[in-house]
C-alpha cells in the first residue's frame, strides 16, 4: 500500500506517518510550512515560498510541473479541505480533484474550523468560534464565505470518507453521509522522554502557550494563572508565552508541571498530547462527549470551562495538594503510551482505509 499524507495539523500527520513507517507501509507526507510548524519535514515538493510574488508564480507552474508526483497513491489522506491554500479560480479544488482522479482512494481528516465546524457548533453550549472570529481574525469570518463554503462542499462531497479525530470534529460532520468512526491523534511517545515531576522549592510551574488567543480561551486562562499567583506567590510560578516552533515549545514543557491548553474546546488536541507524554498535568477540554466519543473514562485531562473562576479553583486545587500533581503525571504518561500510541492509531487508519472498497 502507497500512502500520501497532504497537509499538516501541529505535528499530526508526522507521528501519524512515523507509526505507519513502522508498521512497514510505504508513505510521504507533504507540508505546506509555516512558521510553526517548520520543524516537520515535506516529503515531495509544494509551493511554499514566504515571498508572495514568487509564491503565486510557484502556484501557477505547480499543476504542470510538480503535481504528478502526487499521482498513483493507494491512500490519499487530507488534513482538511484547504490544503493547497488557494480558493480562488477554485485552484485548491481543482488540485484536490486531479489527484482524486489519478489515486485509488481519498480521505479527509475532520481536526480543524471550516464551514461544517463552524455551522455545528455555534449550536453548543460553548465553542471557540465566536471568540476565534473577534480574537485572532479581527472579525473577519472566512467560514461563512461564499468561496470558502463551496471549496469545503466540493471537497467533502469529493473524499471517499472523513476522519474526524475528536467529538467536535465528529459532531461538525455527524449528518453527513461519509463520515467514518473518530480516529484519536496519534504520538510518537518513543520520542518523548518520559520525567517524573519534581516540584522545585516547593513552586509549582504553570505553562501556557500562546498561538491562537480566542480559540485557545487565553483571556480566561491568563487571568487565572494572574490570580492564583496573586494568591499563592511562594507557590507558583507561571509563564506566559507566544508562539513558539515545536523544538522550543517541548523545551519548556520538559520544565513544566502543569500545562493549561485550551478553555474553549470539548476535547484536547495535539498541545495537550506532547505534554502528557512528557508526564505533565494538562488543564484543557475533556466534556463527558468527549470521553464518550473515545470510549474511555480514564481521560486524565482536567476539564476546563471558558471561567476564570472554574480554572483558579482547579488550580488551587493542585497548589493544596502538591502529591496530586506527581499522580496525575504519572497517569497521562500511560494514558498516552496506551491510547495515543503512534502504532495503534497508525493500524486504525490502515484498517479504515482497508474497509472502504
């Protein structure tokens, strides 16, 4: 079996390709690049120069010049509708569709906004997506754009079947007749050096990580962090920081004990798996949908709201009983070997493919 993996999703489809190498398949994994991301590396050539000019010639050769080699896959594998980055003349379509035409079979993961995701959850009792749009899109909303709602259509109506990889992602798609069964991240925890917890001069360290602020649910997350500091300054130490390249971003998680990840989000993601695999406590989005998406009860994640209040208590929570901190370590290290695993996750993916003829 041939496999192509087209896109990327904050280091996703590398541990998703590092378990499908191990279990023998042969595979490529293309990478749009961004700044952070670069630490992933792309198999076959895209158009990703960072000088708008050149990009947009690159563009306009890349269909006659590069795009053979995405032919002839057994399996293509989409981090989304938008790969290619290009809705106008449809050109992200038409790139889509050409492959589509020259490969066996083709897949969509559900893992990111689009039009589906948004349209689903701004039903919820609470979503990112309000906050994303006046946060970090200045109000801008791509997702109800004519251009953008086609694209995603097109692509979706296009895929032999979609992916989605937690319960927000699942219930974007639930009436759609291709969706497939909910696939976790995958992480490569042969990688990640486990530590067990050392809280230093009695201090517990508190981490977040700034990339998308409405989406992440910062504004609540920063003022708890603030105010249990206030309250307790002989006891925590936090920090605050902006974006950061993968290399980096694990650098200060291995001097962390507790990582807040997200406050807006039913489930977690990716942020949240480096860090468990590195025996961290992690505050972020763990509903009971999202342990009934996955079947499993034993999620050792902290279920955060989008409340100031609700974060301080559960951190304070923490700072009162410092033991907990080392346990709950403990427990995401073996929840992620268990659930996370690259290999296991990697073999759902080679059985779902299998089972669409």
């Amino acid at each position: 079996m041939k496999i192509l993996l087209l896109g990327e999703f904050s280091g996703f489809f590398k541990n998703l390709k590092e378990g499908i190498l191990e279990l023998g398949y042969e595979i490529n994994l293309v990478n749009p690049g961004d700044e952070y991301r670069n630490t992933v590396k792309t198999d076959l050539y895209i158009p990703s120069s960072r000088n708008y000019l050149i990009r947009n010639i690159e563009k306009l050769i890349f269909p006659f010049w590069k795009l053979k080699q995405y032919y002839n896959y057994d399996i293509v594998q989409l981090t989304g509708h938008n790969v290619f980055g290009g809705l106008k003349y449809n050109y992200n379509y038409l790139l889509i569709d050409k492959i589509k035409r020259n490969s066996n079979k083709m897949f969509m993961s559900s893992c990111g906004s689009d039009y589906f995701f948004y349209k689903k959850l701004k039903c919820l009792k609470y979503s990112a997506l309000e906050e994303h749009i006046e946060i970090d899109l200045n109000g801008y909303n791509p997702y109800n754009q004519k251009k953008f709602m086609e694209n995603n259509i097109n692509v979706v109506n296009l895929v032999d079947g979609i992916i989605p990889t937690a319960y927000s992602y699942a219930e974007a798609y639930r009436e759609h007749n291709r969706l497939l069964n909910t696939i976790q991240f995958p992480i490569n925890v042969n990688k990640i050096a486990f530590t067990r917890q050392k809280i230093e001069n009695n201090k517990i360290k508190i981490f977040h990580g700034i990339t998308r602020e409405g989406f992440k649910g910062t504004k609540y997350i920063k003022e708890a962090m603030l105010k249990i500091k206030e309250k307790y300054p002989n006891d925590v130490e936090i920090l605050i920081d902006g974006k950061m390249p993968l290399n980096k971003y694990l650098k200060v998680l291995e001097e962390t004990n507790v990582v807040i990840d997200q406050a807006l989000s039913y489930s977690y993601g990716m942020n949240a798996l480096y860090s468990m695999a590195m025996g961290k406590v992690v505050l972020s989005g763990n509903e009971p949908e999202c342990q009934q998406e996955f079947g499993r009860t034993d999620i050792p994640i902290i279920n955060i709201l989008p409340s100031v209040d609700d974060i301080f208590k559960k951190l304070e929570k923490l700072v009162l009983d410092k033991k907990c901190v080392i346990e709950i370590g403990q427990k995401s290290r073996l929840f992620v070997e268990d659930f996370h695993h690259h290999i296991k996750v990697a073999q759902k993916y080679i059985d779902t493919w299998n089972l669409l003829r």
